[in-house]
C-alpha cells in the first residue's frame, strides 16, 4: 500500500469525529470548519470533502442546521450536534481512547518481541 492511501483511509475515518467534536464545544459554520481544522495539516479538509460528509451528517440526523445572518457577508449555515450526534461523538470518543492506548502502548513496546 502506498502510504498516501494509508494517510487518506486513516483521516477519512478520523474526520468525522474531529467534525463532531468541533460542533460539541459551540455551533460552528462549514468555512470556519475547514479553517479551524486548516490549523493541522494532517486534518486539513477541503469544502468539498466537508460539506458532503455534514450532509451525511444531517440525513443521519447527528447534526441539525440554522442560518444565521453574518456581521461580514451573507448568512451563515450554522452546525449543531443532536442527541444522536452526542451519542455518537461519546461513542467515538471511547473507541478512540481505546485505539489510540493500544496503538501508543505497541509503539512504546515497538522493540520488544515478548511481553
């Protein structure tokens, strides 16, 4: 596998818990999304990944939507999470710490052959 693709499969799955975690701390808007997660450049996402998957989002009823007007422009298209949605990011959050113990604790292990 060529580790471009490997990079891509791991932050297409991990994307969209960013996304819910960003949404749980306030309501948040698309562009301030891709800005927000433009700060890390293993996160950074273009609108056309994000919007699609916010979409999702909404079908599968973990996001809700309300425009907003906006100080500098149009109105904004404003994101929150659903109960379903913190169902969602809690369950998420869990697997991930999970993952991410396993993944640290072999890496800190990576010389050793027996445990």
């Amino acid at each position: 596998m060529v580790m471009s693709e490997w990079t891509s499969q791991v932050r297409r799955g991990i994307l969209e818990y960013c996304i819910l975690l960003l949404i749980s701390k306030e309501p948040r808007y698309g562009y301030e999304l891709v800005t927000i997660l433009d700060r890390w450049e293993s996160l950074a996402v273009t609108e056309g990944t994000l919007y699609p998957l916010l979409r999702r989002l909404l079908k599968e009823n973990c996001i809700d939507s309300f425009w907003k007007e906006s100080d500098s422009g149009p109105p904004r298209k404003y994101y929150t999470l659903t109960p379903a949605g913190r169902l969602l990011l809690d369950t998420m959050s869990f697997e991930w710490n999970k993952l991410a113990g396993a993944v640290n604790e072999l890496e800190t292990n990576r010389g050793e052959t027996n445990r």
